[in-house]
C-alpha cells in the first residue's frame, strides 16, 4: 500500500497515531471484503468524517478514481458535507486534481479533462438523487472507466430497510435501500458504512433472499474498523456514569412531564404565555433559559469581557417535538420570556430579576469551582446578563424545515450562531450530523413510545469536543424518566461497544428475560425493547432508584425480621462482612419491597432484583456488605432527581467489590429515613447488587415484545 502518494502525503500530517492506523486498516482491508460491507464504528459527532476523509485521500493515492459520499436525507448535510469536503481537499481542488460537487449540482456535459480528476460526490439518501447518480455513471461511462469507493456516511438510517406486500406477503427492500443495492451491483464498487449506531446492521442475516429473484448485496459488515475519538471528546460517560464522572452529577436538571405536555400544544387553559415569570408550569425551561444565559455571560467574562468573537459565542437546543406546531408554541413562549426579562431590566426595582440570576449563579459556580476555574462575582455576572437582555445578545430560531435550515447556515455548513446567545428549537433535523458548535444547554423532551437505542443516541447533540470551561456552564434538562432511560441506552451501548472493541462480538452476547414466575429464561436479542435492559458485567451495580418508604408503623416489623437474618449471620451484628444463603437474600429483598414504594417507573423491581440474585449466584451462599446509620437524602442535593448512590464509592463500593469474587455482593445500607432528608422518618434498608468477577456478559430484560 501507497502511503506517501500524492494525497495521503499531505492529510496524513492531520492525524494522530492512532487515527492514522484506523485510516490504513481501513484502505488495507478493502482488499479483503469482496462485495461485502466494512463498517468504521465511531462515537456521536467524534470525528468520524475526519477520519473517513483520510480514507478518500490514502484510497486515492492507491487506485481508486472515484469517492461517492452518501448522507442523510438533508439538504443541510448534504451542503455541510460538500463545504467539508472542498475545506479538507482545497489544495487539491487548486491543483485542479479533485472535482467536488452534490450530485444535484454537476456540471452538464462534463469534459474529459474533468473526467480525468480524482471525483468526489456526494449524494443524499433520497429517491431522486439516487437515480441522478446512477444517470451520471452510466453517462459517463464512470463504472468501467473509474475504480469506485462508495462512502456510506450514517450507514443505519434508511440504508437497510423492508416492506411487506399486503396483497403478496412478500417482503422487498424499501426504495432507498433498493437503490443503493442497484448502485452496488451496477458499480461493483467497494463499500464503507460509517455509523456511531450499528445495531440495526449487525443485527442483518449474513445473506439476504427475500424470494423474489432479486440480487441483494450484503447489508451485514464484515469486518469492522473502530475510529477512535480525540482528546476532549465528550460522550455518554460524562452525562450518565456517575463513577466514571462524578461532576456529572452537577449536568442534570429535572423537569416534570406536566412541562412537556404545556410545551406540545398552544392550549391557554393548561398555561397563559404572559405567567412565564411567574408560573410553576414551566420552571423548567424559564430555569433553562436563564442557566443558559448566565453560564453563558460567565464564559464571556472568563474570557475576558468582550461579547465578540467566535469564542464567545454560545448554543441552546430545545428538542422536545417533531411538531412545527408545536415549535412555534415554544418560540412564543421563549419570545414572551425574553420580552418580559427586557421589561424587568428596565425597572428600578429589578429584585425579581436578580433573583432568577442569583439562583443560576449559585446554581452554575458549583460545578465551576469543582472544576478549579476562576468564577466572575455575582454582581458582575448580574451586570451582564442585564447588558445581555437589553443589548439583545439573544437570539433564538426555528429549525425544522429545510427550507429555513439552508438559511441558518455558515460557510462551512454548520449552524450560524449569528449572536453571543443562540437558542435553536426544532425537531428530526437537529439530529444526525448537523453540528452545532458551543452547546451549553440541552432542553430534551422526545418521549416516544418505545424507545429505540440508535435513535435516541442520535439525539444526543450534547456529544462532542467540548472545552473544560465551557463544560463547567453545562446543562442538561428531560424528566427523570427519560434521564433514566437515556442513561441505560448508554449503559447498553458502552458495554457492546466494550465488547467491539476487545474483539468479543463474534462471542456473542446472551440476552436473558424473567418468566411469569421471575426465574431467567433465554431471550431473542430482536424482542428486547432496548430502554427496559441491564447490561451484567463484572462490577455492575444494580440500585433502585425513585421510591418512597411505607410509615414507620407499617413498616417497623418488616425491618425488625431483616435485622434478625442479618444478625443470625453476624454473630449478632448488623454492621459488616459476611455471608447468608442465596434464600435468605431473595427473601430480605422480599422483605424490603414490602418496606417501600416505587415511584420511577424504571426502578428495578422485586422480581427483577431477585430473578438477578438467582441468576448471578452459582451456589447458595451470596456475600453481603452492611452499612448502617446511614442518612442520604432522598433527592439529589444538585438537582431534583432521585438520589442514586446511597453507599460512599471509594470506601463502601471499594470493599463491596473485593467481596465479589466468586459470588455476588448484596450491600444493604440501612437509613435512618430522616424527614430532614424528605423520607417518612422511618429506618429502612437500601439494597445495592454488585455483580461478582469473571461473570458472563449478559444484557438482562424485564420485558419482552410480543
């Protein structure tokens, strides 16, 4: 393989070691895969474009002629993509050695001398682009005259994808995956899927026959080349794994799903715009807002005063509908906000206004401070945000429609942030591949009924490249109930993507349910309904979280009896380490779902905490680790979510864990359930699972689809 050819020599400069080995193993294993598919795996907005581009350029400089990049159904990504491509390839298209151009827009009657170059084109996933394209081959003779390397850029989305003929009961592909099947057998090109969610692919027979004598080339990829992410990426670690990232705990706000409803229809009997001042009904987004605005003037301070410049520059995501309906009730609502704080700025007595910045304040400096920088006196930041509203550093604008969308965008198709404050509503077109630069604030609301694992990651705009200090402003507001799920989809994510990365996919992953009567019994990965799973893995801790306990009287004589078990098994203590029958553990856990009520409808359940205990033990012994006198508040002290740690990490976890060996840990922290820390004065037992060593991975489901 060429690696100082005529492109290659001058990108590779641009990439890190181990960028720079993805890039070549990539080209390398073209080779390789015959018509099948290779997959570059990366992380949400990571770089895999960057990486992808250093496999055009090597690519070129070892035979292939001609680059066809295919996107998202989107105009803006497809311009986006277009402007990248000619940004990266400049000194090439100087040189007049690369020709660059959307499909849509070639050049009629192209020249040999054009035909000569190097090609790259790009290509939206749509019915009529598709067809132009394969115009433009057959035209020009491109399939015989040029070896062909086809980009498949989020190779999920619309790329795979069948139907069923009501009248035939016959399944055929839909018209885009058809069509990109045509173009692979009509080019016999070489064929890169590129996708940070790859499930839907892998989960592809190695063959497909649908019975209808038409060839389909493989969907299924054959190798896969993972594509590592740079130095200050940030993805779902930092938002959902608390060990991993205990700041994290300052990103989260909770709104209440009451919110979200006011936010989707127009209705004024549910809320009148003019009360957002002073209405609970929406807290959440007047709280959102006003974190937005403050973190943002704190970041403009840090940086030295001057609201000027791409540095200071600042983005906020509302995405809560698919609705133009419903954007424009959020645009008004936001407009009525900003006219309001314009008023209260112009006031003598500004009190209520100084409030709501002096709670963001207070609010934002916690996880400044933690991270070590420098923060701007309150009456400082009071001066900005005031300076803020009145010079109108806002702005704020809808996006979800193509036509606005090609607007709002910059020269290098990303979008506009045309003041220091920029507030974006919208829908499906802020998802997949659009980047929005210095987001500070995400306000998420999509609740679908069932929630699909590459679909909500790809709503993830949060993820990225993101500076320390811009992360130490950052918010991130849904219900708790989406918070929860989100963070599973993350869970479940990380830990397949553990599995790629160890070279553990060809393995297998068992997939494990509970029958009616909570014993495990093996599941189809195809039925599992992605937010309801646990992914089981050699420390994994299991903790309810979202509940109440009963009155201490109703509950007081269920505690006595899990006190006697312990202290049987103790030497008449409670506190310490020790072991009891895997029976006595199922039936403290009965004994202590008795105790207390659930409110979060994704709080393991009895039957799931004691089908896990069955499972997880391998003989009749389960290890325990009592702690008692505990007093963890019920809610989190940083936000208004359910508190989600009721152990100390480094201490209790630590030796919870070194208990683990052979067999699982039960830790059972007993609270005093004080009023104080809003529990019902009652004591009561907490129970975390921590899953032993060298245990098989298993991704566990309380529910299967029908």
């Amino acid at each position: 393989m060429i690696l100082e050819g005529e492109f290659f020599r001058v990108k590779k400069q641009e990439y890190n070691e181990k960028t720079l080995a993805c890039i070549e193993k990539s080209v390398e294993k073209l080779s390789e895969i015959e018509d099948k598919p290779l997959m570059m795996l990366g992380k949400i907005q990571s770089g895999k474009t960057k990486s992808f581009i250093g496999v055009v350029s090597l690519s070129f400089d070892n035979g292939y002629d001609l680059a066809v990049i295919l996107t998202k159904n989107s105009n803006a990504l497809a311009k986006q993509t277009v402007a990248r491509m000619k940004q990266e390839f400049s000194e090439f298209l100087e040189e007049d050695s690369v020709e660059i151009f959307d499909i849509m827009n070639a050049s009629p009657n192209m020249t040999k001398f054009e035909l000569e170059k190097k090609l790259i084109i790009v290509v939206k996933k749509e019915k009529n682009n598709l067809p132009r394209l394969m115009d433009f081959i057959q035209t020009y003779s491109l399939a015989q005259n040029k070896k062909c390397l086809i980009i498949d850029d989020e190779a999920d989305f619309v790329s795979v994808g069948y139907d069923k003929n009501k009248e035939t009961e016959e399944f055929d592909l839909r018209k885009i995956a058809a069509q990109i099947n045509e173009l692979k057998i009509q080019t016999e090109c070489k064929f890169i899927q590129v996708t940070a969610t790859p499930y839907s692919l892998y989960l592809q027979p190695e063959n497909i026959d649908l019975g209808n004598d038409i060839e389909i080339k493989p969907v299924k990829p054959y190798e896969t080349v993972l594509v590592p992410s740079g130095e200050g990426y940030i993805g779902g670690e930092y938002y959902f794994d608390r060990e991993k990232n205990p700041l994290g705990e300052y990103l989260f706000h909770a709104i209440e799903e009451t919110e979200l409803t006011i936010l989707k229809s127009s209705d004024r009997r549910k809320f009148k715009e003019e009360d957002i001042l002073v209405s609970n009904k929406i807290e959440g987004l007047r709280t959102a807002i006003l974190n937005f605005i403050t973190g943002g003037c704190i970041r403009i301070l840090q940086n030295g005063g001057n609201p000027r410049g791409k540095s200071n520059k600042f983005s906020f995501i509302i995405h809560t509908e698919i609705s133009k309906n419903s954007h424009a009730r959020q645009e008004n609502i936001i407009e009525e906000l900003l006219s309001q704080l314009k008023n209260e700025v112009q006031k003598k007595d500004t009190s209520l206004l100084d409030k709501f910045i002096e709670n963001s304040y207070f609010n934002i400096i916690q996880s400044v401070e933690k991270y070590g920088f420098e923060n701007p006196s309150l009456d400082e930041v009071i001066d900005y945000v005031k300076k803020a509203i009145k010079d109108e550093w806002l702005s704020k604008v809808i996006v979800n429609s193509e036509n606005d969308i090609n607007t709002l965008l910059d020269d290098d198709g990303q979008l506009r942030l045309r003041t220091p404050l920029n507030i974006f509503i919208g829908g499906q077109i802020l998802d997949r591949g659009i980047t929005i630069n210095n987001l500070i604030g995400f306000y998420y609301g999509r609740n679908p009924n069932k929630m699909q694992q590459d679909t909500v990651l790809q709503h993830s705009r949060m993820y990225g490249y993101r500076s320390e200090k811009d992360l130490a402003v950052t918010r991130f507001y849904t219900t708790k109930n989406l918070y929860e799920k989100m963070s599973q989809i993350n869970d479940f994510d990380a830990k397949l993507r553990e599995d790629f990365e160890q070279g553990n996919f060809d393995k297998g992953i068992i997939f494990i349910s509970t029958d009616s009567n909570g014993k495990i019994i093996p599941c189809s990965p195809q039925k599992i309904r992605i937010s309801n799973t646990q992914f089981l893995k050699e420390g994994k801790t299991i903790t309810p979280i979202g509940f109440q306990t009963g009155y201490k009287t109703h509950i007081k004589d269920y505690i006595k009896e899990i006190d006697r078990i312990l202290r049987e098994n103790n030497k008449g203590e409670l506190k310490g380490k020790f072991t009891i029958s895997k029976d006595e553990a199922c039936n403290i856990i009965d004994l202590i779902y008795k105790t207390i009520e659930i409110e979060n409808n994704n709080c393991v359940d009895r039957n799931t905490f004691i089908s896990l205990i069955n499972y997880l033990s391998t003989s009749n012994k389960i290890n325990v680790y009592c702690g008692v006198d505990r007093n963890i508040s019920r809610l989190r002290k940083t936000s208004r979510y359910y508190s989600d740690m009721p152990y100390n990490r480094d201490n209790d976890l630590r030796q919870a864990k070194e208990l683990a060996h052979k067999e699982p840990t039960l830790m059972l922290m007993r609270q005093n359930g004080l009023k104080a820390n809003d529990w019902m004065d009652a004591e009561f037992y907490w129970p975390v699972l921590v899953v032993q060593k060298n245990v098989p991975k298993a991704v566990y489901t309380s529910e299967v689809l029908k």
